[in-house]
C-alpha cells in the first residue's frame, strides 16, 4: 500500500517488539512470562540511554537499538514471548505512542513520501485518532492462521490451522477487553473484512480507499 501510493510505513509492532528486545537483553527475562511487569522507569531509562528508535530510511520506519537495525532479530521468538507482557504497562504504551507521533511529524516530502501509512491494533483509536482515514482490517481466525503459518514458511496443516487460530482468538480476546488502549474500530473507521480476498484485492481496494480520500 505504502509503496503504490508514495507513502512511507510505519509499523508501530517494531518498535514495541525493539524495546523488548533491549529490555531482555539488558535487565534479563526472569518470570516475565507469567505477567509479572519489569519496572517501568527502567524500560524507558533504558529507551533514552540506548537509544530504541524509529528511523525513516528509504521510505520505511527501521527498528534501531543502540544505532543497530534489529528488524530481524525483533521477529524471532524470543521476543514474541514477551512483547504482550511490555506493551501491557501503561508507561511504555504512553512513551511508544509519543515515538510514533514525533516520527510522523513533518514526513512530507521526506525521502519523496507524501504521507505515512501506519498499522496497528490502537493506530485509529488512541494514536492518531485525527487520521483522515481509518480502516480496520479483519478475517475469519482459520484464515488468519493459515496466513500466519504460510508467512512463517511453515506447512499448513489441518491441526497448526486449529492451534494458530486459537491463539489469534485468544491474542484478540485480551486485546479486545484490556482496559487500556482495546482492540476495537474507531467509529468512523472503514471496515474491511478480508478473510475472501487475495491480497492483491486487499491492496486495492485500500489504494482505492485512500486516493478517493487523497485526490492528487
């Protein structure tokens, strides 16, 4: 999307998924996993020191801890173990979310980009709640799962279908009733139901969504 409109992207996972990273490099992992929170103060003492940041490069926000592009390595799993136990605490989300803001600010024309687009399960909501277009995308569970376990590279069978998808519903379920930031549309967000459409239909139609909004 972001390529066929001459927009940049910005995908605000990465940068929750770079400071997990940092923070079970650099204070350890301990029980973290059952919930129990690291302090908050030291998180971000530690985002400010390092740095964790978001860098426009060639029109794509890159994940960089301590100058080091951790886009790989914020994908493993690692780090999808305990990403959900930071972006719980309620100061991480305030801190990523001004992040965010500052690297939207003033990306016209940066690198050529016109606009930025952004993805995320509080983007329309809580982000950028003044952004001109919203749409929230969603999809049957199977169909997420055998999307999911197809991007992984990994053999799509009957039974990984079932347990992917429970652990979607299960992910959207908390995301859905967290008392900070829910998962939910915003009311004048687009909605979008992919679970029949390529992706290429999918791209389309958004294109099509944001040059009716965007003339020019």
């Amino acid at each position: 999307m972001a390529e066929r409109l001459g927009w940049a992207h910005l995908d605000s996972g990465a940068l929750y998924r770079a400071l997990t990273l940092a923070t079970i490099d650099n204070l350890g992992e301990g029980g973290r996993r059952q919930g129990e929170a690291w302090p908050a103060q030291q998180i971000l003492g530690l985002a400010e020191r390092l740095p964790v940041r978001l860098v426009l490069v060639d029109a794509r926000y890159r994940p960089e801890v301590a100058g080091a592009d951790v886009e790989e390595a914020i994908r493993g799993e690692r780090v999808t173990r305990y990403v959900s136990v930071l972006a719980a605490i309620p100061e991480v989300r305030t801190w990523v979310n001004t992040q965010q803001r500052r690297a939207v600010e003033g990306v016209e024309g940066a690198g050529g980009a016109r606009g930025v687009v952004v993805d995320g399960r509080d983007i329309g909501t809580i982000v950028f709640p003044e952004a001109p277009l919203k749409i929230f995308l969603n999809a049957h569970p199977d169909e997420r799962a055998r999307r999911r376990l197809f991007q992984r590279g990994q053999d799509v069978d009957v039974e990984l279908v079932r347990r992917e998808s429970q652990a979607l519903a299960a992910r959207d379920s908390a995301d859905s009733n967290r008392r900070i930031a829910p998962l939910k549309p915003a009311p004048d967000a687009v909605l979008l139901d992919t679970t029949a459409l390529t992706l290429e239909a999918q791209v389309a139609q958004v294109v099509e969504l944001a040059r009716q909004r965007f003339p020019g």
